[in-house]
C-alpha cells in the first residue's frame, strides 16, 4: 500500500512504496503483452488529465493507461477552458472536482503546483512533471526499464547527462536510485550544474570520458532550451561536441551497459542516432513501460481494495 493518496514526487515515497509499484506495474506489463490489453479495475472511476505545458508521451501514456484499466479518461484541454478567463487553477480543479473526478494528472510549468492542489482536493492528484522540480512517473518508468534489465539496482552506476538544472526527470531519478541503492553521476557544463546536488546523493562531473567511464546505465537528457534564459550554452553544436552521447563514448561505458532517454530526443544534440538507435538502447522499451507503470500509479491511488 502507498501511505499517500496522491503521488507528488519521488521525494516522498519510501524504497518500499517504490518496490511495490514497481511489483504492480510488472503485473500490468504482462496484461499488455495480450490480444485484448484491458482488466477491469477502474471500471466507474474518471481521471482527468489537466496538462498546463504541452506533451505526447506523459499525456498520451497516461490515457491508455487509463483505458487499459476501463477508467472513463478526459482530456481537459486548457486553452479552451475558463483559465484563459481568468478563472484561478484551484477553482478550474475544484470545478473538476465537482464534476465527479476521481483522480486528476496535473502538467505545470511552475514547480509545486500539484502539492497546492493536493492540499484542497478531496481526490487522488498526480504530479506529471512540475516545473524543475519532479516527474516522478517518469523516474519510476526509467526504474523499472533498469530493474527489467539489470534485475538488481543495488549496486548500479548511473550515469545522467545533460541539463540537470532544469530538468525534472533528474531529479526524480536521483531520488529513486539513490533510494534503491545505485551511484549517481551527473555529467553537465557548469552552467547547467545547480548549486547544492551533490547533497542528493550524486557524484558530480564536468567531463563526460570520465563520468561514463564504467557506468552500467547511460541517461541522456533533452536540453530544455524553453527553460533557459540566454547564455547556458555557447551553441548546441558545441554542446553536442562536449557533452553529446556517441558510439565511441559508450565503448566507456561496460560493454552490457543500456542507453536511455526520457523524450523527446534532439538528434545530434543530446544523443547520435547511432546511439539512440543502436543494440544498448532501451528509449523505446522506456515508453512502452511507461503505460505499465501508470496504470499501476492509477490504480494504486484509486482506492481499489488489493
């Protein structure tokens, strides 16, 4: 059981609450690897999607997540709705509320906003990504593509490329592998690097040769250019140069060592197609995954009698 009825971030969830999704989402991955992908358990429930930042593969995946699980699913589409009134989000969710929600997925591009709804909504609410702050989905989705591969996480090194200080997906992994008990290295320019992560647990470098060195996971992240003001990065083809993921620089990596990618990719910037199409990566298993793992944080929080 989750202690929470609501899934907020990876912060919160106890190494156990981890284990157990992840447990639940493998018993859904076997239902979608069936002719007729559909059980029963949220039949009556509603969940509602209020995406404030554009997305395919989180809003899509939480969808047929939904649908997999015969929930009645709504798109609540933002640009149509009162909010472009002025109408505030705790009364557009409020008004969700009373319509008979069940459990609402959130997208902000403010950090902390689903913990502001979650305090005033008598339903389940989950964080789909708040701005730089966490994607907990995600980070459980990467974990259990990882668990799928390398069976234990103990252990692991973990090596995370990219824009770590705008990026969500980061932090919620290094929370959760930390918690599960692998290394962490992040591997950005200084410009990119926020102040204080090695309190999170993770080693920090400036060199990608030496921070993929031996590593048994590879993670390459989007660099979030809508969440920068000028001046981050020179060019992105400098970036690419320094920091891109190359098939000459995963032969320093172990040699069983899986390439992810959260999504979506910027070809030639963050990741050589060689690499993002190649034997060592996962990216498209990670997406797959992703619909197991939802449905499993679903129905977690709905209130279904396990």
């Amino acid at each position: 059981m989750l202690k929470s009825k609501h899934l907020l971030g990876i912060k919160e969830l106890t190494p156990e609450e981890i284990y157990h999704i992840l447990d639940t989402a493998s018993g859904f991955k076997d239902v979608l690897m069936r002719d007729i992908k559909k059980v029963p358990p949220l039949r009556g429930k509603t969940v509602v999607s209020l995406f404030f930042e554009p997305s395919t593969r989180t809003r899509t995946s939480f969808a047929l997540a939904a649908k997999r699980l015969s929930a009645d699913d709504v798109n609540f589409s933002v640009s149509s709705s009162s909010v472009v009134k002025g109408e505030s989000i705790l009364d557009t969710a409020l008004t969700i509320q009373s319509l008979g929600a069940d459990l609402m997925i959130i997208r902000h591009s403010s950090s902390g906003v689903p913990h502001y709804l979650s305090r005033s909504l008598n339903i389940s609410v989950v964080n789909a990504g708040d701005g730089s702050n966490e994607h907990p989905t995600q980070a459980l989705l990467d974990l259990f593509t990882i668990r799928s591969h390398k069976k234990d996480i103990k252990g692991l090194e973990v090596a995370i490329i990219g824009d770590i200080a705008h990026s969500r997906v980061a932090k919620s992994n290094i929370y959760g592998l930390t918690k599960l008990g692998a290394r962490v290295r992040v591997i950005c320019p200084p410009t990119l690097m926020p102040a204080g992560l090695e309190k999170l647990g993770a080693d920090v470098f400036h060199n990608i040769d030496e921070g993929i060195k031996g590593a048994d996971v590879v993670m390459a992240l989007r660099i979030q250019l809508e969440r920068q003001s000028k001046g981050f990065l020179p060019s992105l083809k400098e970036y690419f140069n320094l920091y891109g993921l190359t098939g000459e620089r995963m032969k320093l990596a172990k040699k069983d060592a899986i390439v992810m990618h959260p999504g979506p990719m910027n070809r030639g910037v963050e990741i050589a197609s060689d690499v993002a199409d190649g034997p060592q990566s996962v990216i498209l298993e990670q997406v797959t995954n992703g619909i197991a793992v939802r449905m499993a944080v679903l129905y977690l929080l709905s209130g279904v009698k396990q």
